[in-house]
C-alpha cells in the first residue's frame, strides 16, 4: 500500500534580498499580494489539495510567520467589541485553518539544505515541499496534481514548467521522457537526469522544476550524501539526481498559471492578475486600468 502524505514543508529562511528595502524588516514570505501574505497561498493550496500538517523552516528575523498563523487575542477582541464580524472570521480562519509547526535553518546553506531542516518533523514518510515564491492559480491546485501523480506510482513526483530557452538558466532543468498515464494525458515524464542552473546550449530540454514538490523519505539520506554546490549550497536538484540512483522520479507539467511572486516584475503580474478575479475589487480595479495612460 502507497503511505500517504500528510505534511508539506514551507522553506522560509532565504534573505530575500531581491525585494530590498522592503525585506531588510519583513521576511519576503509576508509580502502581500492583494491582502494575503504569499506564504498564505502556499499553505491554502497545500490544505486544499488535502494535507493538514504544515512545517515551516524559518530563520532569523522571521517571527511575523508564526504570528501570522497564530491566535491575535488583542486583534479578536478589539473586532469583537466593535462588531465587526466579518474581519473577525478573516482573522479566525487564518489561526485556524491548519495544524503548523515549525523548525529553525540557521544558515541560508541551500534549498536542500533547509529540506534537511524538517527531517525529525517529517520522519519516515513521504511529504511534499512548496515554495511559496512560486504561486500557482489553477482550477485543481498544482500540488494535488502532483498527489494524484504519487497516489498512482508511489514515487517521487517534480512540478515541470516549459521555460524560453533565454531563461533556463535560472532554473532547475530535467532531461525526461513522456510516458502514457490514464490520467496525465501527455504531461506525464519519466526523469532521465537533472541539470541545476544549465546554460542555455546544454539544457537537456526546456523542462523546468517549479517550486512544488512530493518526495519520498529517501531524500533525505540523498541530501545528506551529496557535496555542497555553487556557493556552498546543498542544492535539492543535486539531491533528487542522487535519489535517481536508485528510485524512479517523475515530472508533471501542471495545468494551471505560474506567478514567480520572488522577482519584482512576476510579483507585479500576480498583483494584478489576482486583483482583476477579486469579486470585490476586479470590477473598480480593471475600469482604473483601462484609464491608464500606457
């Protein structure tokens, strides 16, 4: 029988340095798009694709994450007093809306590293990891995709993206080939090999990881085998082309639109694009645009 999985891992320690000034005070996880953090995206898709245990590794300087997720006592008796109902189910749903626990990554050592953080929370089952950088709107969540791809063959399964060739070397890169699957259509592959960061004449193919992934607790002796990478780092790609030594993993190119909320122009895009679905505010915001000057 296939174990199944019951935890997804938030890395959150990273500096965030690409949104300074902003991020010199607040970790980059709380920047708001719309009126919701992006690490608050992240977790709702994980709850909605049926996990309920969240781990979140931070780091220093990252406490407003656990406050976020936490009881605000104050803030729900000030709403109270003031009956104003509707703000304090916003402010309930958050606290409760899934059970969190959190582990500390001293030093920015990499993504696999920080995956390394979470080994004695998780234990020996399988569990998925989310990049809350990476937002993903899509009619079923991406992670649950991924979930429905590890129900099937109990093996390791990537988020796959197909990326211009003038931008493969920012990502993670699989050399893979697609193989039928009832309900994966012609987004399911088979990964050959892994590439972190090619330059573009010797990426294997266009086929990128995005930051969603379920993994089978084999990664972590993985992680731990493997040498440090560029910069000192233990890179999760390093990691999962260990583990394909010795077990099977696939890649599936989701269905759905990918928002990479880490870099300032993609954070712009998502604000907007989320902005026009809200029913209360994508009436007033798309006239304001339309009256734009551009």
């Amino acid at each position: 029988m296939i174990p199944k999985v019951r935890k997804a891992v938030f890395p959150a320690a990273g500096l965030g340095t690409r949104f300074l000034p902003a991020t010199k005070a607040m970790p980059k996880e709380m920047l708001p798009l719309v009126d919701k953090p992006l690490i608050q995206y992240g977790v709702e898709e994980a709850i909605h694709s049926g996990i309920q245990n969240i781990i979140i590794v931070t780091g220093r300087g990252k406490s407003s994450i656990e406050d976020h997720f936490d009881v605000s006592f104050e803030m729900e008796q000030l709403l109270s007093s003031k009956n104003k109902k509707e703000l304090l189910q916003v402010v309930q749903s958050v606290s409760e809306m899934t059970n969190l626990a959190y582990t500390r990554q001293k030093q920015a050592l990499g993504l696999g590293h920080a995956v390394l953080q979470a080994k004695e929370l998780v234990g020996p089952e399988p569990f998925a990891v989310v990049l809350s950088d990476d937002v993903i709107d899509a009619g079923v969540p991406c992670l649950r995709q991924l979930l429905d791809v590890y129900d099937f063959y109990g093996a390791s399964v990537v988020a796959l993206m197909e990326v211009p060739k003038d931008q493969i070397s920012a990502y993670g890169v699989v050399d893979a080939e697609p193989i039928s699957h009832v309900a994966g259509g012609d987004r399911l592959y088979r990964i050959r090999n892994l590439v972190e960061k090619p330059k573009a004449e010797e990426a294997p193919s266009n086929l990128a990881i995005i930051g969603r992934y379920v993994l089978t607790p084999e990664i972590f002796g993985s992680i731990e085998s493997i040498e440090p990478g560029s910069g000192g780092e233990l890179q999760l790609t390093d990691a999962l082309k260990h583990l394909l030594r010795s077990r099977p993993i696939y890649g599936y190119k989701f269905e759905g639109s990918r928002y990479d909320a880490g870099d300032k122009l993609g954070f712009l895009k998502a604000t907007v694009e989320f902005g026009l679905k809200r029913h209360d505010l994508g009436g007033p915001f798309r006239e304001y645009l339309k009256k734009l000057t551009l």
